[in-house]
C-alpha cells in the first residue's frame, strides 16, 4: 500500500547530527547519526503545545511462550523510573511533568508500545530528558514489581467481567493457533503471576534501545532547538542489538471456527472474523472501504439491515492494520429478542453480494466522504496525529499515515470486488458468540 521511494521535502531544514530520510504530508523523518534513532518532526499550528511520542517497536507480537503481557508489565514499570526520576529520589515521572501542566500517559498493542506526553512548549525538554533517561536507565526494583503485579491483575480481572473484551480475546485465540496474536496484550494470568523483574530486564534489553524506537513531535515548537535537545538528551545512548522476529507463521485455516461465551450482564453479540493481509498490503484499502460500505454509518448496508431492522442496537466491520496479517471483522450488538442465527446469516448474505456485485459510484462516493471525515477528525490536534502516526509506525511505515487518504480515494469497486472475494472466504472464517447467562442460570 505505501510506496518505498523516499521524497524529499526541498524545504526540510538539516540540522546537526542527523540525517534527513524523507518527507510527506508535512512530516519529516530524519535519523540520529549517532545510534540509529528516527525522528518525525511535525511543525503545526500557532499554539505553543507540542506533544512528543516515543515508538518503540515492541508489542505482545514479540513475547515468547511463558512470557505473554511482558509488554504491557514493563509499560506499568516505565513510569516507576531511573536512579533520576523515582519515589526515591523524591521526583516521579508523572509529578516531574504533571506540575508543568503536561498530559502523560502510555499504551501497549500487538506491535508496539508508547510513551508520550503533550505539554507546553517550554517544558519539551523535560520531556525529552525523561524519555532519553528511561530509555536505558530503567530501574526495575523487585518490590517495585510485586506492587505493579497486584495493580496488573486487578486490570486483567476488570477485563474478565466486561464480556466484549473477553469476546474479542476468544475471537483472537481461536483464529491464531501458532502467531503470537493469539495472546491478548494484557497477557494470560499465569505469566503475569509468574514473571520476575529479572524476566522484565531481560525483555528491556532486547527492545529499548533507540534504533528500536521513532521519536515523533508534533505541533508549535522551535525545530532547531528540539532537535538541539533530541541530539544532546538521546546522542550519547549506544545503539542496541534488537532481537530477532519470533518469525512464527500461522498455518493456514482449512475450515470455520467457532466459540462462545457465556456470563453474567450485557446483550447478546457476534463477532465474524475473517484472516486479512498486513496492513502495508496492497488489499486492506480495498477491506478498508468494503468496511465503510458494510458498517460505516446510518446509510451502511449492515446497519440499514440489522440496526433498522430491529435485531441490533450497533453495528460496525473493519480491517487490522497491524504488521502481519491480521482479521477483518464484522460486530453486531444484538438486541435481547434478536436471533443470533438469523442475525449471522444476514451478516453472511450481505458479504456474499460485495463479492458478487461492485458498488454503485453514488455508494462509494458517499463512503469515502465519511471516511474522509472521520480520518481528517481522528488527526485533529498535535496527540491525535501523533497518535494515529504511531499505529502507521507499529504496522511498518509511518507513510501508512500521510499516503492513508490519497490510497482510499484510487479504490475502485472492482477492487473492493476482488478483496471481498479474497478475504470472506468460510474457510478463513471465525465466529465468534456471547450469549448472557439467564437468571436461573446464575442461581447456586
């Protein structure tokens, strides 16, 4: 989907120690000499608010058996801090950048992880000085761990109880038998329980390091004294040598699977799901508008027949856009008198004529317009785009990000055609189903 050829913003400024690799859609990517780190640098806006997000290129995708939400444990354990920013030494992460006003947070997905903080422009430094220090320099302390742990679990047993998360980990482990997508992020209970902060080091140090990571800036900043800072804070840390991909391959479904759900609360739901391309794949931007045109928005087919008939309160189907092929799934919320069966078979119908009929101009005119809508909102502000670059950056190519909109806008409906008929095969099919509990189900 994104073309490799480099180009070169003839109005990008060069700037000490770094080299300057490309440039589209208003970003520039250069590459910190002295270890290999890539920079995004996004000048936007008046606003003197910047937000600075640092990638790195390791999700639950990369955990070995017996070592799953390794991923996300050692996110908790960033903001616990180096010898410089901990209870300790009296001056937490969060506090240190909380008091100048900033917004602090990270997350943790199949193929990556991300640390950010969106502040005032005055205090990018700080940012930059805490990112570079716990980069390398992370403390680890084992008490400090067995205090996460409980903290992690009671996240993990939430999750339990909400039935659509769990639904969607049922969806997951049952369509990737071998890919490490299989897991879900958090990690399964045992390997929480059981990991130890020699184990987190362990994964720190195959993956935090700055060729490991992208350092992405966005909004109203001086660029000469950001990347003056970039080079003084992140220069002296070595480059790394990354472990290897796992390099496990999914064997190929040769048939549907199914599985269900059964507790306690909720409506009942249904989650098809169906093996998709990676998201760097010429197909998935066909998937993506064959999404739209399934269930995008009052006018999508999927909603005028489930939504307006009665049998569901929402409606959505969309394509994973993550490293290695993913799912393209389709979510119906049932209502309590609905039929899960006819629900599905309806569901099944309306995939079965994107494969045989290409849409009118008219249909996916109106789709792209609310595609474009939606993309041009989900960017609006320095954290929105550095958050959407930050998928683009996980899934292989921040150009996913700046090149998303023109791709969409050369689909054809025989494209959409031919990826439907690729994908919705029932042999690469996954049903996933949550049916509550009745009352009298749950007595004794």
């Amino acid at each position: 989907m994104a073309d490799d050829t480099p180009i070169f913003n003839t109005g990008a400024r060069s700037f000490p120690g770094f080299t300057l690799i490309e440039s589209d859609g208003g970003t520039d990517c250069y590459e910190l000499e002295a270890n290999g780190l890539q920079v995004l640098l996004c000048p936007q806006g008046e606003a003197r608010v910047a937000t600075v997000m640092i990638t790195y290129r390791v999700g639950s995708r990369h955990e070995r058996q017996g070592e799953t939400g390794a991923t996300h444990f050692l996110e908790h354990m960033m903001f616990k801090g180096t010898e410089r920013f901990s209870k300790k030494s009296g001056t937490t992460i969060f506090n240190a950048l909380q008091a100048r006003g900033a917004r602090v947070n990270a997350t943790t997905w199949n193929d990556r992880t991300n640390y950010y903080e969106l502040l005032p422009e005055a205090h990018l430094d700080l940012a930059l000085e805490i990112e570079a220090d716990r980069m390398r320099n992370l403390a680890l302390d084992p008490d400090e761990v067995e205090s996460e742990r409980t903290v992690i679990l009671n996240e993990f047993d939430r999750g339990e109880n909400q039935p659509i998360r769990k639904l969607y980990h049922a969806l997951w482990s049952s369509a990737f038998e071998a890919h490490t997508y299989h897991h879900p992020t958090i990690g399964w209970r045992q390997d929480i329980e059981n990991i130890t902060a020699d184990g987190l080091r362990s994964f720190y140090d195959r993956f935090y390091w700055p060729n490991n990571a992208t350092l992405s800036i966005i909004g109203g900043f001086d660029s000469e004294k950001v990347m003056a800072s970039v080079a003084s804070q992140f220069g002296s840390i070595p480059s790394g040598e990354i472990a290897p991909e796992i390099g496990i391959r999914e064997p190929e479904q040769v048939g549907e699977r199914r599985t269900t759900i059964r507790m306690q609360g909720g409506m009942p739901a249904l989650i098809l799901g169906f093996k998709s391309p990676a998201a760097t794949d010429e197909a998935v931007m066909p998937l993506h508008m064959a999404g739209m045109l399934l269930g995008s928005g009052r006018s999508s087919r999927l909603y005028r027949r489930l939504v307006d008939g009665g049998l569901a309160t929402s409606v959505s189907a969309s394509a994973s856009s993550f490293r290695d092929p993913g799912l393209f799934t389709v979510l119906a919320m049932l209502t309590p008198a609905a039929d899960l069966e006819q629900v599905e078979c309806i569901v099944a119908e309306e995939l079965d004529v994107l494969q045989e009929e290409e849409a009118s101009p008219d249909e996916l005119e109106r789709a792209l317009a609310k595609l474009e809508a939606e993309t041009l909102y989900a960017r609006d502000g320095s954290f929105s785009m550095a958050s959407q670059l930050n998928e683009a950056i996980a899934a292989g190519d921040w150009k996913l990000l700046t090149r998303f909109l023109s791709a969409a806008r050369a689909v054809s409906p025989d494209q959409i055609k031919k990826a439907a008929q690729d994908t919705f095969n029932d042999d690469r099919k996954t049903v996933a189903v949550y049916r509550p509990k009745a009352a009298e189900e749950l007595v004794g």
